[in-house]
C-alpha cells in the first residue's frame, strides 16, 4: 500500500521534532470518535492555512533529551538543557495566543491551546539566569556577581603583581607576558635563569628551554583565585538545581504542551497535505458502504508531479449486496494501481490521514488483508503461484464481514484453467463471507463469474484502442480485454506476427473481445452524454441565474423611480402648504392651518406610502415568474372558507396572509403593514384552526365605557366593517354620551382597511362641535388603525 512513504510524505510537512515522531505514531484505528474528532481539527488547520496563515515550530528545540533527563531524581540539566526547555515555554506562551482572538472560527484548534499552562514566570527566570550563548549571566544572583567581581579583581591583582616581576627582572622579548598553567597564573623563565626566580614551576614548553614558575608571591593569591572559581562553580549548580527543580515541579504541564505542540503539528502537517492533494475528509459509512470519488494514490502523485505528469483518478461504489469487484484490463493499464488506491484510503482514513480524493466513505475495517506482487521465494522453496496460494489461505483464515480484501492476479503461475477455476472458488468464499473484495484478473472465466454472480460487479480499466495504450481509467460495470495482441503491436512486434496470432484465437475469444469493445464504446458514448448534459445544466442556470439577476436589477430601479417620484411630489406638496400658509397674516388663523396642515400632511404621507408600498407588493407578486417559481396547480378554495379575518395562502408570497374581503372575483389581502388585491383563483388554501385569526368586525359593534375621570377610564368604539355613513351616525351618538359622562377624551377603532373609513372619519371629527382634537394611536398600542379623539371641556 506504501503507508510508510504517505508517513514521509506527511513528515515533510512537519515542522519539529515532536511532530515527526507524531506522524510516525499515527496507526489504524476502529474508534469513530477520536477520529471524527482528529478530522475536525485538520479542517480547522486547513481553513487556517486557506487564508493564507501558517502554523510551525521551527523555533522549538527538541524537548525529548531534557524532559527525559526530568524523570532522574536529583539530576540537574546543564544550561543548554535549560534553554531548550526555555524555548518549550515561549512556544508554549505563543501558542496560547494564536487562537483566543478567532476562537468562534477555530473552536477546536482555540480549546487545544487555551489548555496550555502559562509558564512566562519560570521561562523569565531561565532566560535572566542564562544568556543565548549558554553562559550564565552575572544578573542571574547577588552572590554570583559578588563573586564574579572578586575573581576579576583578584585576577587583576596576580597580573599587576606578575607584570612588576617581569619589569624588575628586566624580561627579554618573549619571556615579558603572564600566561595561565594548570588553572594558575604563571610567568614565562628560561631554564638557565630558573633559580633566579623563587616559586612553584607548573610546567615548561615544548623545546623544554622555558619553564612556567608561580613566584612564591602570588602564590596565596592564585589559591584565593581558586577558592573563588569554585565558589563560582557552586553558585552555578545551585541556580541549575533551582531551575531544574522548578520544571521538575511542573512535568505534568509541560509533558501535555509537549504533547500539544506535537498534535498540533501533526495536524497541520494533515492539513498542509490535504491543501496539497486536494485531499478530503472521510467518512465513515454505518451501512457499510465503501464510495470513492476522484481518488488518487498520493505516492503515485508525488512521483508524478515531479515528472510533471498528471495521475488519472479513479471512482467505485460497493455496498449493500454488491461487495466484490473484479478488475480486468491490459498490464500496466492501472489494475494495481487501483487496488492500492482503495487499500491506502482506507488505511488513511483509519489512521486520521485525509484522504486523496473528491469524496470518500469507507467502513470501519477491521483488517485490511493484501495479497500483491511477485512473491516468489527462492528460500522458501516456494513457486509465485505457491507463495500467493498460502498468502490468500491465510487471508481467508483471517477474513470477516468487516475486512477489506485486495488480491492482484489471483490464479496466476498456473495453467489457466486451474487457476481460474482456483481463484473463482476462491472468490465466492469470501463473498459468502461478505467481505469487500478488490480483485485484478486476465481470466475470462472470472469476467463471466463478475456478470452471472449476485453481489459480484466487474470493472475494467481502460485502453485506448485508436493510440493503442491504456487511459487508466477505471471504468466499474464493464470487464476489461487484456488488449495483449494490441500492445505487442504498439510495442513494434512484427505485422506478419500480430496477424498470425489473431488467426491462432478461439472464434468465441473474439466474439467476446469484441463484446467487450462494443461495451466499452456504448459506457463512453454514456459517459460524452452525461458530460455535454451536465455542461448543459451547468449553462441553463448560469443564464437563468443572469436573467433573475437582470429582473432584481430592473425591479430595484422601478421601485427606485417610484420612490423618487413620491418624494419630489411631497417636497411639492409641503412647499406649497408652506406658502399657503405664510400668506396668512392672522396670527391665530395661521397657528390653526399650520397645525391642521401638519396633520393632513401626515394622514396624506401615510396613505401615499401605503399605496406605494401596495404598488411595489403588486409589481413582484405579477412578476414571480421571472424568478423561476415554478407555476402549481391547486385545488379551488370553498368559497365559504373565505370569511374576513381568515389567514390564506396565496400563490407566490411564501406566508400566510390575512384576508380582508372578497369582492366578486377579487379578494383584499393584508401583508404586514402592505394591502393588495389579488384573484380569488390565487388563493390556494386556508389555514388551519390552529393557526391565528383576525376577527372580521361587526357592524352593530358599539361599546362605550363611561367612568370618572379620576379613574382613569375613557370610552373606545369598534367601527371595523361599518360603511362611512354608519360610521359617523354611531360615533356622532357615542361622542354625545361621552360627553355627558365627562370623559376627556375616547378612541375609535376602525381598523386599517383601504383607508377610506379612515379619511371619512377624519372628515367628520374635523367638524363636530364636541372634538377639540383628535390624533392616531402610538405604532406600539395599534398606529392608524385607533383615532385618539379629544373631547372639549
């Protein structure tokens, strides 16, 4: 299957040492969850990458050394230990930032992170205690740097002290400088002149005429030297013994950000593949279901885009019934090939590897049991066909209902007719064991068991017959010819040859070839047709989506223009309310048209934008067929269900509406703050009980209420339904007894209606001798539907 070099492959893609070995220990598994989850992230990490945003750890030192060294009691890490785990702790802390402010977008990656440990304590302590280069630094205590400062005066002190040895000796040329042996500070004295210079000697040169002498002088010095240094070297091991003891105290947290970082690189490695290859997602079928789309053997890929070459991908169904597919087809036509494919897909998707494809569903296998290649073995003792006869028992052995068996060439290294009388018995063993079968053959005799056996579906993959090679396309429901005699003609063997060879076949082996040809013209004329069909639907929606596009555009623009129209005649309008009422000199008389204009302005305003609005309702409700809503054909409404307040459906409004009335042939409808008229025919249905209704009124709907003023109560009317005429007769009563009841002030409810009812009212209150003023109700408490009528006192 070369899994190994999918695990290179993906390896490549890392970015760090944790992350490689997370690759390598990707293997098979059963659990559907942890998959899914595994799945989950790499399409986070690939949506990331999508946007052009990068993912790496190239910074990280490899933390395994160190964090092994951890588990030793008392041990201490060196410095430069140190600093690789001080570059865990910074990637660490960078990692915890990367997601929090795109946690909504990347859910699963911002989880993974925000459970990291911040350790920006305990990384500051290392990085003050030990500079980049792995020294350690003079700042990381006060002791160290009280005794680094003795050190160096010290050392300055021997050499001023050795420097005026040398001047009073009157030192030759190369014998006038101080040198260090054994950790000392020495001068330089040649042998002759030894005694001449009372000390300890601690060596001499190579030619032996130079001998290196502590002068007894500094001799006491150079042992408070050394004292010093050692006392250096213990204030360093115990700042290392702190630190190490410091990480030793959080090995939990850091052995989980280790293995963070390793996961999530991992996972873009995945991620960084599936951009890659163009690989998907898997899923896993409950029904046992085995589909690959567009599949490729991403090995085979690689190889081939560095040959600049282009794979041919491969698709094929098996579930339900049909779980064996037997291949056949030319050699090197990609019988093998294909095998593989399938067999790494579904080692992949296992494994949490997108997988190379346009699509793939695959079962949950619980073996995948391969038998491919030329086995021989000279060892063994053991012929081709022996060697693939014991892999297939043994494979038979092993099979159930869950496995994935793939067997390339099965009967082969024997006569023909034993061997594909071999592997046909073979064959319908595993079938009876329901397991999904891939088997590549030459044998006809397997063809014919693909076309007669339930559940068993041939596939070929294709050859060119006019250039004489193979496509590699696997074309599944036709057998495939082994096309022998026409590669040997395309590989130049001679015509005399080829000819004699057609004349030495079996008639029924040409028919049968020929059938098979036949076949194979008929699935690619199929397959032309399905192609120019779905280039065809392809264009049809790209012209009608122009169309709908083009009707939304002239739509807009009309609606656009109506608007324009509407606000040019109201600027008129109020421009010459406006100087009418300027030339009014009467203070009084002017105050009392200003307000009366304000509110007959409004009440025109409100019935102009409704009519506009209804205008606007009517245009789209006439023109649903330039968007490519399918006309339906309704049963007729009873008429009797058509009563006032009812909610209906009506062709091309996606609602219900609330019907107002019907007028012969024409019903009134309401649609939110919008009425129109429609024909009764457009109306396709009523709504059920359940559903809410608004009560028609009636016409004998009069209440008035009368309580003290100081109650707070006012008296209201109900005159929906009621004509003009009947309208103002009962309001002219009600307004005369709530005057003699003392009410301030009354409402009338007379709904929204045509406006008609409205305006008449208007008109009436506007006169009567008891209004003082009367306005509409608030939007909230029902807006133009209620008049607020005030009553004078």
């Amino acid at each position: 299957m070369e899994f190994d070099k999918l695990r290179e492959l993906l390896r490549q893609r890392t970015t760090c040492a944790p992350g490689r070995r997370a690759i390598d220990a990707l293997e098979q598994r059963r659990n559907r969850e942890p998959l899914e989850r595994a799945f989950a992230l790499i399409r986070e990490a690939r949506e990331w990458l999508r946007l052009g945003r990068e993912l790496g750890f190239g910074a990280l030192a490899d933390p395994e050394g160190w964090m092994a060294r951890l588990d030793s009691p008392g041990g201490v890490l060196e410095a430069a230990d140190l600093l690789d785990a001080a570059s865990l702790l910074e990637t660490t802390g960078w990692l915890r930032q990367q997601f929090r402010e795109e946690a909504a977008k990347f859910p699963l990656l911002a989880a993974q992170c925000a459970k990291l440990t911040d350790f920006k304590d305990t990384q500051a302590a290392i990085r003050r205690c030990i500079l980049p280069n792995g020294e350690i630094s003079d700042d990381a205590s006060s002791a160290l740097r009280r005794i680094r400062t003795s050190i160096q005066q010290t050392r300055d002190s021997i050499q001023k002290t050795l420097k005026q040895i040398l001047r009073s000796r009157n030192a030759e040329s190369g014998e006038d400088y101080v040198t260090l042996r054994n950790d000392r500070f020495v001068i330089p004295v040649r042998s002759e002149h030894r005694r001449s210079v009372q000390g300890v000697v601690h060596g001499a040169s190579a030619t032996g005429q130079t001998v290196f002498v502590e002068p007894f002088e500094t001799v006491e010095i150079n042992n408070q030297l050394v004292q010093l240094a050692e006392d250096e070297a213990a204030e360093i091991l115990r700042l290392l013994k702190e630190l190490t003891d410091r990480l030793r105290a959080m090995q939990g947290p850091l052995q989980m950000a280790a293995e963070t970082i390793a996961e999530l690189d991992s996972v873009f490695a995945r991620g960084r593949f599936a951009r890659d290859f163009d690989a998907c997602m898997p899923e896993f079928s409950e029904a046992s279901e085995l589909k690959l789309e567009g599949a490729r053997h991403a090995v085979l890929e690689d190889k081939l885009r560095k040959e600049q070459r282009a794979i041919v991908p491969m698709s094929l169904e098996l579930g339900g019934e049909e779980r064996v597919l037997v291949i056949s087809g030319p050699n090197t036509g990609g019988k093998t090939v294909a095998l593989k494919t399938t067999g790494l897909a579904a080692l992949s998707a296992q494994a949490g590897i997108p997988v190379a494809a346009q699509r793939a569903v695959l079962p949950l296998f619980e073996r995948v049991l391969v038998d491919i290649g030329d086995e021989q073995s000279i060892a063994a003792d053991l012929s081709t066909f022996s060697s693939h006869m014991l892999n297939l028992k043994s494979m038979l052995g092993e099979a159930t209902a869950n496995s994935l068996v793939l067997a390339d060439e099965m009967g082969t290294g024997t006569a023909p007719e034993e061997g594909a009388a071999l592997a046909e018995a073979l064959l319908e063993e595993f079938r009876k064991k329901q397991c999904f079968v891939l088997a590549t053959t030459h044998h006809d005799r397997l063809k014919a068991y693909a076309s007669t056996t339930p559940g068993v579906v041939n596939a070929a993959v294709e050859f060119d017959d006019v250039n004489l090679r193979p496509t590699y396309r696997l074309m599944v429901g036709v057998p495939g010819g082994s096309s022998g005699i026409a590669i040997a003609k395309r590989l130049g063997l001679a015509k005399e040859i080829i000819e004699h060879a057609r004349s030495l076949m079996k008639p029924e082996a040409e028919e049968a070839a020929e059938l098979i040809a036949y076949l194979h013209r008929s699935r690619d004329e199929l397959d032309r047709m399905r192609v120019q069909m779905a280039e065809e639907q392809k264009a049809l929606e790209r012209e009608r989506a122009k169309l709908r596009t083009e009707w939304v555009d002239r739509q807009k623009a009309r609606i656009a223009e109506l608007e324009a129209k509407f606000a040019e005649m109201q600027k008129r309008f109020e421009e010459n309310v406006g100087r009418v009422v300027e030339s009014v000199k009467e203070r009084e008389l002017r105050a009392q048209m200003e307000k009366s204009a304000r509110r007959k302005l409004q009440e025109v305003r409100g019935e102009a934008k409704e009519e506009l609005n209804a205008a606007v309702v009517q245009t789209i409700s006439e023109s649903q067929a330039d968007l490519g809503v399918k006309a339906e054909t309704f049963e007729k409404v009873n008429a009797a269900a058509l009563q006032p307040g009812v909610k209906v459906r009506v062709r091309g409004f996606s609602k219900p509406v609330i019907l107002r009335r019907v007028d012969g042939g024409s019903a009134e409808i309401e649609a939110g703050p919008l009425r129109m008229k429609v024909a009764v025919e457009e109306i396709t249905g009523v709504e059920g009980d359940a559903a809410k209704k608004i009560a028609p009124g009636r016409r004998d709907n009069v209440t008035v209420s009368a309580r003290s003023v100081e109650g707070g109560a006012t008296g209201e009317m109900n005159v929906i339904g009621m004509t003009v005429e009947e309208a103002t007769q009962k309001i002219d009563k009600f307004l005369d007894e709530a005057a003699l009841a003392s009410l301030p002030r009354v409402k009338i409810i007379h709904g929204h209606g045509t406006g008609a009812l409205r305006r008449g009212i208007g008109e009436f209150l506007r006169s009567h001798p008891l209004v003082e003023d009367f306005r509409f109700e608030s939007e909230e408490h029902g807006g133009k539907a209620i008049t607020i009528v005030d009553l004078k006192d």
